[in-house]
C-alpha cells in the first residue's frame, strides 16, 4: 500500500511511437522510496501458444525531502522613532533602546516535518 506516499496509483499513458509517459501524484510533504514493476500487454490472446505480456522490469523512485521556505508577517512596514525616546507605551523619552513587541508575526518554520528545524530572524541594515 502506497497510500501515505501517492495520492492515487502510478499510471502510464502510452505515447505516440511507442512511448509511455509515467505518471506520479506523490503526497505534499511526505519523502519516501517506492519499487514499482512495469510491463506491457496486448490484446492479442493466449491462444495457440501465443503470449500477451511481455517481461516484467523492476524500478524504484526516491522522493526526497527539501526545505520548504519559512514565512512570517510584518505588524507594519514602518516605523517613525522620535530622537532619543524610547517606546511610546512607555510614555516618556529618556532612554536610547526602543522596542516594538510583536513586531513579527506568525512565523513559521513550513510544514509539520520541518518543526525540528530552528528559526532564527536575522536583521541587517541596507541604508
């Protein structure tokens, strides 16, 4: 069963020229190997000896994991500070630090298979 791997079994849609085209709907989010085996059949019949199917060819496909982008959200996209204040919840200007809580917002590492990763934000001044 390939259930937790392909959302619907692997198919091969026969081409022009003798060609097949194979087709995989693989389950976002999910990394595995599978072995398939491929053969092709006529309509030809068995009668007489005859023979409807050819041999039977064994292959394997790798689906690998990769690093889904983290994302978060931006409370604004500016700022306006009065020299030497600090955070207006506090009122007063006095001190040079300035905070902005929640800041950045539902930041988020991908999906489930990736929350054993560690996020960091990482700021750099371009003027």
């Amino acid at each position: 069963d390939l259930s937790w791997l392909l959302s619907s079994p692997p198919s091969i849609a026969q081409g022009a020229a003798g060609t097949g085209s194979l087709s995989l709907a693989v389950r976002p989010y999910v990394a595995g190997n599978l072995t398939l085996e491929l053969w092709v059949e006529d309509d030809g019949g068995v009668e007489r000896g005859g023979v409807d199917r050819s041999g039977t060819v064994g292959f394997s496909v790798a689906v690998l994991p990769w690093n889904h982008r983290p994302s978060f959200a931006m409370a604004t996209h500016h700022i306006t500070i009065l020299e030497d204040c600090v955070s207006p919840s506090h009122g007063a200007c006095a001190a040079l630090d300035w905070r902005l809580d929640d800041f950045a917002t539902n930041a988020s590492k991908g999906p489930a298979n990736e929350a054993l990763q560690t996020m960091s934000f990482i700021v750099t001044p371009i003027h």
